[in-house]
C-alpha cells in the first residue's frame, strides 16, 4: 500500500536560486540534516546534476542513494530513492513563483516501505524530516 506525505516552505529567493541549491549535492549538508551528500560516481559534488545522476547521502550512519528522474528547470526536481526500506519512493520538489515575490515550494513523495505495517512511521516521520529540509532549502536559497 503506498503512502505520501507533503510539506511547504516559503522562500524569499526566486525560484531559479532554489532550483540551482536542490541541483548541488555540496549545498544539502548546510541547509539540511543530512550529514555529507555526492555524487556516486565521484565527481565534483559543486556541479550541477542532472537526470540520471545518482546522489549518495549519509545521515548518522544511516546512507541512501536517489537517482534524479526528471527536471523542469526552475520549477520541478523529481528523484527516487535506490533501496533502502522502501520498495518504492519517488520525491517532487514542486517551485512556484510566489504572488508577492519569492518562491513557494511543495516538498512530496509517494513511497511503499519494504517491511510491513511500517508504513504510518514512514509517514510520520518524512513528514517531520521533509519538513525540516524543506524549511532549510528555503532559508539557504535566501542566503546565496
């Protein structure tokens, strides 16, 4: 059974200075709980990834791989999870140009946890976890 959860922030910066923070592995540890992030095939973690890039992050001891899936500039980061304890997750940041300036950002996934009846703790906590990166990413674009 698949569960989602769904997250906003407001951002003062426009939507193109948020798109090109979510597109830098090297920005995630300073706005976000996660520990270290790079790409996995070793590259410049400062440059912008694109669609088929895979992401490993580490947070504690705790590693996770995403594969980025699909990219509207400025507007849309889609990713997926690569294992871990979901058969399945795939994670949207949505951007919007806020009427009075800046950018709304929606931060949603859809996801199936591999182990059963650990669906409502997943749900829980991303919703608590997503939160908190979607609420740094927002500040952060600000500052850059």
């Amino acid at each position: 059974m698949p569960y989602s959860y769904s997250v906003t922030a407001h951002s003062p910066a426009a939507p193109g200075a948020v798109f090109d923070v979510l597109l830098r592995a090297s920005t995630w540890p300073s706005w976000s709980p996660i520990d270290a992030a790079a790409p996995a095939d070793g590259g410049d973690p400062d440059r912008r990834q694109g669609v088929g890039d895979i992401r490993v992050f580490r947070t504690g001891r705790a590693v996770s791989r995403e594969r980025v899936v699909e990219l509207v500039p400025d507007r849309r980061f889609v990713y997926e999870n690569l294992g871990g304890p979901f058969r399945s997750y795939r994670g949207t940041v949505d951007l919007a140009e806020a009427p009075g300036g800046g950018t709304d950002l929606t931060w949603s996934a859809v996801f199936e946890p591999k182990p059963r009846f650990t669906g409502p703790f997943w749900q829980w906590y991303l919703t608590r976890f997503m939160r908190r990166m979607a609420e740094g990413l927002a500040g952060y674009a600000a500052t850059r």
